[in-house]
C-alpha cells in the first residue's frame, strides 16, 4: 500500500513541477517580445529622483579612517 501511495504521490509532484515549469517558460517567452528594443538611457528617459546635472548630493562617508576618527572624537 505504501509503494502505491508513493508512486501516486511522485506522479502529483511530477505534474505540478512540470505545470509550474510550462508556466514559468510561457511567461518569460511572452515577456521577451515585450521588452523595449532601446533602453531608457538611450532614449534620455531620466528617473524622476535622478539629481539634475550640477546638483549637489548628500552622502555618508564609511571610510575606515573617517569612521576611526569619529569614534576617537566621541566621548
């Protein structure tokens, strides 16, 4: 009865790893036709929170030495 059971049980896995597999290639293959043949950087398409040229930008400095000299500055 157990061999029964493990066979109909490797035939279910079997047929929904091969269902999710079939899916999976279907949706990357529609997907492929759908990209965009030019990328946005070369169609001068910038993201909205890009800095405009000449912006100045806010950063954090994790340099070791910059980081040592602000733990010997702490109290």
């Amino acid at each position: 009865m157990n061999d029964v059971l493990a066979v109909i049980y490797l035939v279910c896995f079997a047929a929904i790893a091969g269902g999710a597999f079939a899916l999976m290639t279907q949706s990357l293959r529609r997907s492929e036709g759908q990209m965009p043949v030019q990328s946005l950087r070369k169609r001068g398409v910038r993201h909205p929170e890009a800095p405009q040229p000449g912006e100045k930008l806010l950063y954090v400095d994790f340099s070791r030495e910059r980081l040592e000299q602000i733990y010997q500055e702490s109290p």
